[in-house]
C-alpha cells in the first residue's frame, strides 16, 4: 500500500474521482475543497496536499489540505489507508484534522502515538443531504443575491458565524477576501433574506461536487432569530439548486447545535454521516 501525491487538482481528481464519487454524499467537503481550488488556487497560503491511497491497483483512500486549515480525510475503503497517510505525514505539522468520525479518530490515535502529542476533539458535525425539498413556513421577505453594496453586512456577519460556530484556536479567515471572491462568484455565491428591504439572515452556496453543491455557512444575527428567515433562506436557494439540475444539496451542521439539526431536516435534508475534528495544537 503506498501514498501517491498529485501536483495538480485535476491529477488528484483524475486518479481519486472515482473513489471519492462512489461516496459522493460523504465525500461531498472533498470535492467541495477541489472545486474552490479550481476556482482560486491563491487563496491559499501554500500548494495543497492532495494524497490518494492505493493498494494494488486499486484505490483505497484520499485526503486533501490546503495550508493553514486542518487536512480533511476522505471516507477508507482499507483500515491501513489512514496509517499510510499518517507515514506520509509524520514529517510535518498538521493543525488538525477532519474526516468521518471512525476514520478522523483512527488518524489522531496514529498521529498523536507517532509525534507523542496530547490532541483535542474539538466539534462534532453532521453531513446532510438534500433531494426533494419540503417548503418550509412562509417568513415575511424575499431572497436575493447578494452584491457589492451589501460588503460591510457579509463581511461582519461572515465573522460573527465564525466566532459563534468555529471559536478561536483555529487559523484566521480573511473575511473581505472572502467575500470579495463571493461577489465576483470565484467558488461561491451568497445570498440574502430581506424583510421589508432589511438584510436579516445570509447564507453561502459553493463546494461543487459532480453531481451537487454544498450551502453555507448559514447566520442570522441572534435578535432576529426564531422568526423563519433561514429556514426560508436555505430552502429557496436549495431548490434553486435542484432546479438547475443538480442532484444533491448538501450541508454540514454543529452536532451541538439540536435546533439546526431540526430545522434543516423538516426541510427535507437527510442525515448521511457523522464528522469529528481533532485540535493537533
């Protein structure tokens, strides 16, 4: 069994693509990091590391960083796939890593033995999948795209998703870079919800799989809450995903979070797979 490293994206998904789909739902943040990578390589601070596991002739395993976030494992078809990859790595210093639960958690058991390392579980999350949409409660307002006059709105309550989902200890996010790209639809497109004109929920489309897109983040300012606005939200603008044809919305939610979990389900997004984070920091 032996580690092969693309130099490219489009190496990686032509040797790994067909792995990775055979799982598309589960490794829809995979695929979803390749298409951003696609659409802007320079915002990132480094060449990503983009490994495929092989055993024989046959693919077993993958995994995808882009400096500085944590790497992101793939789901494994073979239980020494992750200890390939820890082999690969050991020279190096990871932030951390995510992946399906089994396959995240054997990684930090490996990697933390062979650095010697006390590492952290820091979140939970949960894959979900969309394919038949079921309107939720109407909320007063309407969705629209958003623009370049809506910048300072995106960019402070991009952060305020940030500090209320993610917290600090993580690498920092050049939220104008961010939204600057979204305006421009480099990788992702944002959307708002109005209520009689007034910004009050927001919520991102990107991260293209082959046969769907992932949404979020997804952010209402907390005094706005509990009124429909992103349920309303992510429901319009999923369904305008399946209207153009694709399969599949996907989303991730905080397992810590019961009311999203709820909330995105009554929807219609179904629950696929369970994801840990692990702090190396």
């Amino acid at each position: 069994m032996r580690v092969e490293r693309a130099q490219s994206v489009e190496a990686y998904l032509e040797q790994a693509g067909s792995f990775l789909e055979a799982h598309e739902a589960e490794n829809n943040l995979v695929f979803g990091i390749c298409s951003n990578l696609e659409a802007d390589p320079t915002q990132y601070e480094a060449p990503p590391y983009l490994a495929t596991v092989v055993h024989g002739d046959k693919v077993v395993g993958s995994a995808i960083r882009t400096p500085p976030w944590r790497l992101v494992l793939a789901v494994m078809d073979h239980p020494g796939a992750v200890h390939r990859l820890v082999d690969d790595l050991v020279d190096e210093d990871l932030p951390g890593v995510v992946g399906p639960i089994e396959v995240a958690d054997a990684f930090n058991e490996a990697w933390s033995r062979a650095k010697g390392l006390t590492t952290r579980r820091i979140r939970g999350t949960r894959a979900f999948r969309l394919r038949r949409l079921i309107p939720p409660r109407p909320a007063p307002g309407e969705m629209i795209r958003a623009g370049a006059v809506h910048r300072a709105v995106l960019r402070d309550w991009l952060e305020a998703f940030h500090d209320e989902a993610i917290g600090s200890g993580g690498p920092g996010t050049d939220y104008d870079a961010t939204v600057e790209r979204a305006i421009q639809g480099r990788g992702r497109t944002m959307y708002l919800w109005l209520d009689d004109g007034r910004p009050v929920s927001f919520m991102g489309v990107g991260g293209l799989t082959p046969h769907g897109i992932r949404v979020g983040p997804v952010y209402t300012p907390p005094e706005l809450r509990g009124r429909g606005y992103a349920s309303n939200l992510v429901a319009e603008a999923s369904q305008l995903q399946l209207d153009s044809d694709r399969t599949f919305v996907f989303l991730f939610t905080d397992l810590a979070n019961p009311t999203a979990n709820r909330i995105y389900q009554a929807i219609g997004y179904e629950p696929v797979i369970d994801f840990a984070e692990w702090d190396f920091t």
